[in-house]
C-alpha cells in the first residue's frame, strides 16, 4: 500500500500544500501570502483556501492532516496570524475562531440616483491602481482585518456570487475623478440578471462618496436593477451617506463557520502589535501600574506598564490572566470586548485586570473586502 506524504510547492502567491498517495494527490489546500492590518500594525498573515479532499478518499481524516501541516508551514515561515472563510462546524478543531461579522446594506436604486455627486466618473485603469491603493490606505486607516495592500498589490476583483442563473467571475471598477483627473475615489461592482452588487468603496470625502453612489445608481437604473447591495462594513462613511435615503443593514455574526482566525506565533505577533498597545494606553486615562501575562494553550506572553508606558516583559510564573488561543484571537481582532469573554468557562481574569485589557484590546469592527478575500 503506498504510504501518504507530503508534498509543499512555494509559487509567487501562495505555498500549496498536497498529500499524496504514491503519485496521486487525494486532498491538499492552498496558503494565501498576505499582509494584514490590525489597527495601525502590519502582520504577516497566510490565508487558507481551497481545501479538499478526493470524493474516493473521504472520512479518512486527509483535510485535517492538510490543516495541521498548513499550520506548521505558517509557523515556519513566521506569520503572525492565519485567516479563512470556511464551511460550519469544522475549523474550530484547528485553532479558527470566528473575527469578523457578514455585513450589507440594501438601497433602492431610485433612492441612491438622489445623491449629489458632482464628479464625473470612468472606467477604471491599470494606470489608476498606485492612486487607489493610497486611498485604500486612507480611507480604512486603523481598521483591523483589512488587507494591508503594499506597494506590489495587484487587485483581484474577486466577487460574491451573485446568485441564481448568476455566473462567478472578476468585478468591474469605477473611479471618480476631479477636474485636475486626479482620482478621488473608486467603487468594484457586478451586475448581472438584475443584481448589482458593489463590493468595495473608497473615496476621498462626502463629494467623492456621494459620486460613487450616484455613478452607481445610474448604472443599475439601466440594467433594470431596483435594489442596490453594497457589501461593507456597518459603520463605513458610505452607509452615513445612505442612511437619509432609507436603507436596511445586516449583520450576521456566525458560529464557527465564515471568517474566522487564528494566532500563529503570539510573541511574535505581540512584538508588532506592541506600538499599537503603547498608543491605547497612553491615550487612557486609567492610573494604573504593574506587571502581567496571558496565558494561552500556544505559549505565554508578559507585560510591563508603569505610567503611561507598555513594554513586553518576562513577569515569571504569576500569571493573572488565562485563556484560549482562540478567545485572544478575537480579542486581538476586536472581534468581542473583554467582558463578553471574561466570566466564561476556562477563563481566568482577575478583577483589577479587566480595565487594562479593555484599554489594550478594544472593541472594533474589524472586516476585509470582498476584493480581498481568498
């Protein structure tokens, strides 16, 4: 009987992982190369997707071999974190925790075709990706989850689905633009069967926002589309800008299924979200000083605060504070506050503890692009 190995192939993009049995490949998955933002901080991220397993060799526990040695790939090449959107009930076994909530806005194209944007608006080029990615940056600042988008980015305009008797395929892209042809800001939509769906929009300011949503609207009307859905998060400035039109938002929160993280290396990780916790802290107002760590089943990580500084430190055995891999991860990511956590089973927070957590790991609403996704 030929014996299962290994076989891992780095290409540009993503290193991608296969178990063969002999020389046929029966499951595998695929690790995305990516950099991710957390606050102001870039991490070194690997995404996973395409995970599967041949219909002849199922229930042989092939995908969950693929995961662990994915894992171990990540912890080789020192990313931070790992993210994935995956199917129910599967990749908790792993480490996964659920970091982002499924967001979307509903507007009647008669309703958005209301807005006043003065800027004209164009079919978007190759020449206008370096102006987008600055906007890009801007524009989701100090927002967790987002792809940091680098200066080799090269979009993708990877689409949802769109539905029934809908076909699967790359977004189109807008850009507005001044008098000077200057961008000033950008939208990536589909629209097929009559649905539009927008899955990115980035603008400089309300004028620029307001010319997207009417640029938009405009398009639909003529597609026939009488609804507009807009994938993107609940407290973005464009649903600021809808919500005098009359719209409807959903926020879906899953279990375990969906966008869901995990840490791969904490100190590593703690190191780069470090300045990040030095900023929290000193924009605080607690009087508060001493030492801690955070105990998690993948190792421990110490703090030092004395005034209005934060540094790592090695703080011995005392550790007043415990919890799961999985429980930091969403805590890292904003995912849910600490005193949604606190008092659950396994957990350990002393009570003087809890403001200092509070102040370092804040609520947020973290979220990555459609456009970005894997």
């Amino acid at each position: 009987m030929a014996e299962l190995r290994t076989a891992i192939e780095d290409r540009k993009s993503r290193w991608q992982i296969s178990l063969l049995l002999g020389e046929q490949a029966v499951s595998g998955l695929g690790v995305v190369k990516k950099h991710m933002q957390i606050d102001s901080a870039v991490v070194k991220m690997g995404g996973i997707a395409g995970v599967w397993t041949d219909s002849n060799h199922r229930r042989k526990g092939y995908a969950s071999q693929a995961m662990w040695e994915s894992i171990a790939l990540m912890e080789r090449q020192n990313c931070d974190m790992s993210i994935l959107f995956g199917i129910d009930d599967f990749y908790h076994r792993y480490g996964y925790a659920v970091v982002f909530a499924n967001q979307s806005m509903w507007v009647k194209t008669s309703q958005l075709s209301s807005l006043n944007g003065p800027l004209k608006a164009r079919k978007g080029r190759r020449a206008d990706h370096e102006a987008m990615r600055r906007l890009y940056r801007n524009y989701n600042a100090a927002r967790s989850g987002m792809d940091a988008r680098q200066k080799n980015w090269e979009p993708r305009w990877y689409m949802p689905n769109l539905g029934k008797d809908t076909v699967r395929r790359a977004g189109k892209f807008l850009v507005v633009y001044d008098a000077r042809d200057r961008v000033r800001g950008y939208a990536v939509y589909d629209i097929q069967v009559g649905r539009t769906v927008v899955t990115e929009v980035c603008g400089k300011d309300r004028e620029a926002l307001a010319s997207i949503g009417k640029t938009i609207a405009r398009r639909a009307k003529r597609a026939g589309t009488e609804e507009v859905l807009f994938h993107l998060p609940c407290d973005d400035p464009f649903i600021s800008l809808c919500i005098p039109l009359g719209c409807s938002c959903l926020i879906a929160y899953p279990f375990n299924q969906s966008a869901m993280g995990r840490i791969i290396h904490l100190n590593r990780l703690m190191k780069k979200l470090l300045p990040v916790f030095q900023k929290r802290w000193a924009h605080s107002e607690l009087n508060w000083t001493g030492e801690f760590a955070i105990d998690t089943d993948i190792g421990r990580v110490g703090f030092e605060i004395s005034g209005s500084d934060i540094v790592m430190a090695d703080v011995g055995s005392r550790a007043r504070v415990s919890m799961s891999q999985m429980a930091l991860t969403q805590l890292v990511m904003g995912y849910r506050q600490v005193v949604e956590i606190a008092y659950h089973d396994g957990i350990k927070i002393s009570r003087q503890l809890l403001p200092v957590l509070d102040i370092l790991f804040p609520k947020g609403n973290p979220y990555m692009w459609w456009t970005d996704r894997f």
